[in-house]
C-alpha cells in the first residue's frame, strides 16, 4: 500500500500548501499541518518510517546547498557591521537566554544549548518576501532585518557541528567539539584554496558538452558526493552541501545550478517538514495549550527584547531598533532543522519537544501580523518616532510649499532620475519620494527635491503637495505597491492623473482597471526600440523607421495618437494638414452628445476619430461604443483640421 500512502501525502500536501497560499501564509505551515495530522500521533496515516525520515534529511541538504550558493563574500563585507556585529550578537545572546530559561526549567545544559540555537533562527523565506512586499528592503530596520538573516543562515553551519557533538559524554565533549571543528575548518581550507578551480574547470568541462541532462546529473552528483563526504568524516552531510554551494557561487554556473536544483529541494525540503510534522501531538498540545501560550508569548518577548536591545546599543534609532525586534521575534524554518538535529541525536525528548515545536510553529503564523501592526505598535511606544515622523513630513512639505502644477516621483531610481531630467529641461517641478536612505542622501545632497518616505502612505502624498500636483508618476513596476498607491491616490485626490508602469502583460487592465491614466509597458517599449534599431542597422531610412516608431506607439498610447495644434506649430514645421492632430471639446448640459452612446455619434462620417474621455472624479473612463457621455465630460477628438472642426460641430449641434 506504499503508492496508497504516497498518493494520499500528495493530496493532503497539496490542499494544504493551496489553503496557506489562500491565506497568505508560508507552505512550511501547509507541511507541518499535514505531518501532525497524518502522523502516528493524530490519524496514524503516516507511520513514522525511519526510511522516509531519511529520505526528508535530503530536504535539508539541498537547502543548505542553496544558502551556500547565495554565500558572497562583497556581500558579507559590504555588511559587515549589521553581519557580524548586531547578527553575531543576536544570535548568541538569544542562544544563551533560552538556555538560561530552559536550564531553570530543569533542562540539561546541552539540550538548552541546542535549543537556543534553534530558537535564535529566524525565518528567512518569511521575513525577506514581506520585506520586498513593503518595499523596506532599503529602509534601516530592512537592512538590520537582512543582515541578521544572512548571519543566521551562516551560524547554522558551526550548529550542525556543535549539537552533534553535545549528545556525547561529558568528558568526551571537548575533545569531540575539538575534533568536529578541526574537521571542519580543514575542509572549508581545502575548498577555499584549493576547490575553487578545480570546481571551475569540472563545470566548465561538463558544460561544453551542451547536454542538459549531463549537467543535471553533475550538480546532484557534486551535492550528494560533499554530503556523503562530510558524513564519511562524521559532520554533518548539509554541511558537506553547504561547501559545494559555497565552490559554485562564485562561478557562472551558479544561476543554472540553482534553477536546476530548485525542483529537488523544495519537493524534498517539503518532505522533510511533514515529517517534521509527525513530530508533533495535537492530543497533549491541545491539553497542554496554557503553557504553549506561555511558552509562545515568552519566546516572542525574549527575541523582542534582545533584538531590538541589541540594536539600540550598536546605535540605531529607537524605532527602528523596535522594528527590527518585531520583526525577528517569530522563529524560522532553519530552528526546526536544528530540533530535529537535536531530537535525533538524543539531546531532547518527545515530551520537550512539543511544546517548542508548537510555539515556533505558532509564531510563524502570527509574523505576518505583527510586521502589519509593526508601525502602529511603534508608534504607541516609541514617543520620539513622532517627531521623526513629524520632522520627515516637515522636510517634504518645506520643498513643496511654494510648487503649483508639479509633478510627484514615486520612486527615485534610474528610471525617476531620467524623469527628472526631462522634467528640468522642461523646467516642470518635482517631487520624488524613495525609501533608499543612502541615494536619497546623495540626491538632497545635490540640491534634488527628493526625500525620503513612503509614497503609499497619506502623510508622505499630503506633504508631496498631492493636492497641488498636476500628475504623480509610479517609476518602479512592483504591480501590487502600485495598485495600493492608486487606492491611495484615488482617495486624496480623485482627479489627479497617474502614469504608471506595467512590467507583465496582464497588469496593464488592472492599472486602468485602478483608475490610472496612462501605462508604459515594459515590454512593449524594449520591443518597439529593438525593432526600430533593427530596422535602421538593416538600411531602412531613418524618416521610415520614425514613422513606424510614432505609428506603434500611437497604437498604444491614446494621448501620442495625434498632437494638439497651436499658435507656433507653423513656424516649427509641424502645420502640415495631413498630419493627425488632437482637439480637446468640453460637452455643457445642452450638447447634442450629452446622454447619447459612442456609437450614436457617427463622427467616422466626417472623418473624425474619439481617442480619449475625461470625466471629473474618472481620470479613467472605458472608451467604447456602449459608453454614454455626460454632460462636463470633456472628449478628445483626433482627425485632420477639418475633421476635428466637423467632429466638433457632430457633437455640439448634431451637424453632420
């Protein structure tokens, strides 16, 4: 019955992983739930095979390989103070408080170290996605959140060596920590000197012959052989695999191999999780609930404390130093593999292990909520982040005090910085927000108007001057973080216009589904100029090549669909009457269009085309012919000069 069970892990698996994707919770939970439902302890589908156990440590090494893969040097350098200094020191003072904690509770001080370690971890997968969800990557808690992550990530490789080695007899210890580290560190010598090329040359060999498969085949080769390697001289084999992506991250093949490798760990990294599952009994969980909550709130409170105390002495303000402690208060997936570490080699019981197992469990689900809450729990106990709060807007609103009709940056990248300079040569004003500290630092520095702040937020758009502004500009192409910007926009200021990108097809609708007035595609634009400089390379000439460039962006674009005609247009050459021009006509309540349909209106007869509708309070109104005009609707009408003048007289009187 082994295809039964097989086929009935899947189903519950994949139920499990759609109903937290449903929720916007991590799969890891999906897994957990199912190993503790399915495992000897609730429903007894799932024995407890030591073959299948074995099968999940497979799990672990694949991931270990990928956190060596991402291991950079510059990186590590580039963050050295966040790193090695808050990192290392979070990591140690949080091991040594919960063993404090689970000595007084009687546990044996190798258990309590080992469990410390586990409970130091914080989740990396859960943390950086609301990270990059929120855009605060680049904010200064982000930065100390991403530089704790990576130093946890690193500090599981001594662990996978220390909890092996504290199962041992004490008078053995010493001796077996010493020889696990001597180990250890000769094997991460050889790799680093001598591994690096000889790994270059293998993969370069076997990539020559331009087979797929052989290339796959020789990355799970490389994974498995350091594995069985570090496991033949008693470490750890995820640290065998750690070493390997270690050897291959500084080399080409690093993002083949990745992909190649992502199928394997995370079908096996879900393996490993439902059985970590099996772990658990709901039965003495559910009759134990009091001190889980106990457990779950002083775990929470000890991470909290530490971090965010951590983080205040090495200067940082206060807070940020409370973001940074909520943020990594909840427990991560790297804690589960180092329990399971633990329980394998005999450090803690089955009794011990369920309510820690629980707790972290149990805060994983409430991260995503305390990082929600993050800002208003900041602000009800930190009482100078008011006045932080207050100063930023203060900065904002002193360089848009005296702007009229400006233009506001949502985003001062590379894009926004060649926005500017279109707008500066135009001398348009602006106003660009971006959560960059340093590039905002750099900007101010050289007299730009930027600042640094939130565009989604309601202060941060007020103090931009939103209700002055005469168009707002989303320069980054994050789909989500744009439409809550609109949502945004859309309530302070329902009439402004709003440009924003698209980076995938399908978001285009959503924009102007949202209420945005005009959206660049991405890649329509790198399509449209690779084909004109196609073109021109291949000796079409150049008046050809323009003509198609106008004529595919005017496809897509309804306001470059024709220009609008004035007093100089003659002395600059463009008074050419078979040229399309744009005329805008304002319907007042006695118009003949006023209550009729688009396709009442016949303007094809006179040769007259509608391209555009603005209605006050609609920046973006569905053009089409079931659409029916309103009187202060003001419509944009393209054709020629006589065209649009017949077009005009069609839709005030009626005349054809």
């Amino acid at each position: 019955m082994t295809l039964h069970l097989i086929l009935l892990l899947l189903a519950a698996a994949v139920l499990a992983v759609v109903l937290c994707r449903s929720l916007n919770l991590p799969p890891i939970l999906g897994y957990l739930l199912v190993g503790a439902l399915a495992g000897p302890h609730a429903l007894g589908i799932l024995p407890d095979i030591a073959s299948a156990r074995r099968l999940a440590e497979f799990g672990v090494v694949f991931l270990m390989f990928t956190i060596g893969l991402e291991f950079s040097l510059p990186r590590l350098f580039a963050m050295q103070r966040i790193v090695f200094g808050l990192g290392l020191l979070q990591v140690l003072a949080t091991m040594f408080a919960v063993a404090a904690g689970a000595m007084l509770w009687g546990v044996t001080w190798q258990a309590s170290l080992a469990l410390g370690g586990a409970l130091a971890m914080s989740s990396t997968a859960i943390l950086s996605k609301l990270l990059a969800d929120r855009r605060e990557l680049d904010a200064p808690h982000g930065r100390e959140v991403i530089g704790v992550l990576l130093f946890q990530d690193l500090a599981v490789v001594p662990l996978l060596v220390l909890i092996p080695a504290l199962s041992q007899p004490l008078e053995r210890l010493a001796g077996e920590l010493g020889w696990a580290l001597l180990k250890a560190a000769v094997l991460l010598a050889l790799v680093l000197f001598v591994g690096q090329r000889l790994m270059r040359a293998w993969f370069g060999l076997v990539a020559r012959r331009k087979s797929g498969e052989l290339f796959m085949l020789n990355v799970l080769l490389v994974i498995l052989g350091f594995a069985s390697l570090t496991e033949v001289t008693g470490l750890s084999p995820a640290l065998g695999a750690f070493v390997a992506g270690m050897l291959i991250s500084e080399t080409e093949y690093r993002y083949q191999v990745e992909e190649d490798i992502k199928p394997f760990r995370d079908v096996l990294l879900g393996l490993f999780f439902v059985s970590t599952g099996m772990l658990l009994d709901p039965a003495a969980i559910w009759h134990d609930a009091g001190r889980l909550a106990s457990l779950l709130a002083l775990l929470l409170l000890v991470k909290l404390i530490v971090a965010a105390g951590l983080s205040r002495l090495l200067g940082s303000a206060p807070g940020t130093a409370l973001r940074t402690g909520l943020w990594l208060c909840t427990a991560g997936e790297f804690g589960f593999v180092l329990v399971v570490l633990a329980t394998d080699t005999g450090l803690v019981d089955a009794v011990l292990i369920q309510p820690v197992l629980a707790a972290m469990v149990l805060s994983m689900i409430v991260a995503p909520l305390i990082v929600h809450f993050s800002d208003r729990l900041v602000l009800r106990f930190v009482a100078s982040e008011w006045l932080a709060r207050s100063l930023q807007l203060t900065r904002i609103a002193a360089q848009t005090v005296a702007s009229e009709k400006h233009a506001i940056l949502c985003g001062y990248g590379k894009t926004g910085q060649h926005l500017a300079r279109f707008l500066e040569t135009e001398k348009i004003g602006f106003m660009a927000l971006d959560l960059d500290p340093e590039r905002v630092r750099e900007a101010a520095a050289a007299g730009e108007p930027v600042a640094w702040g939130d565009c989604t937020r309601r202060e941060n758009l007020l103090a931009a001057g939103i209700a002055r502004a005469s168009v707002l500009v989303v320069t980054f192409a994050d789909i989500a973080t744009t439409l809550r910007l609109v949502e945004r926009v859309r309530e302070l200021r329902p009439d402004l216009a709003i440009v924003a990108r698209a980076r995938e097809e399908e978001d285009i609708e959503k924009l102007y589904a949202a209420g945005v007035a005009e959206v660049v595609p991405e890649a329509l634009e790198s399509s449209v100029m690779l084909a004109t400089h196609a073109l021109a390379l291949t000796g079409v000439p150049m008046h050809r090549v323009v003509r198609r460039l106008r004529e595919l962006r005017e496809q897509h674009y309804a306001l470059l669909r024709g220009f609008f005609h004035g007093a100089t247009d003659a002395t600059e050459g463009l008074a050419d009457a078979q040229l399309p021009r744009l005329h805008a006509v304002t319907l007042d309540a006695g118009a003949w269009a006023v209550g009729r349909k688009v396709s009442a209106l016949e303007l094809e007869k006179v040769g007259a085309g509608l391209t555009a509708l603005r209605r006050r309070g609609q920046p973006h109104v569905a053009l089409n012919g079931e659409t029916v005009l309103e009187a202060g609707d003001v419509v944009v009408l393209r054709g020629s000069a006589a065209a649009v003048a017949a077009g005009e007289e069609r839709l005030l009187r009626g005349l054809t």
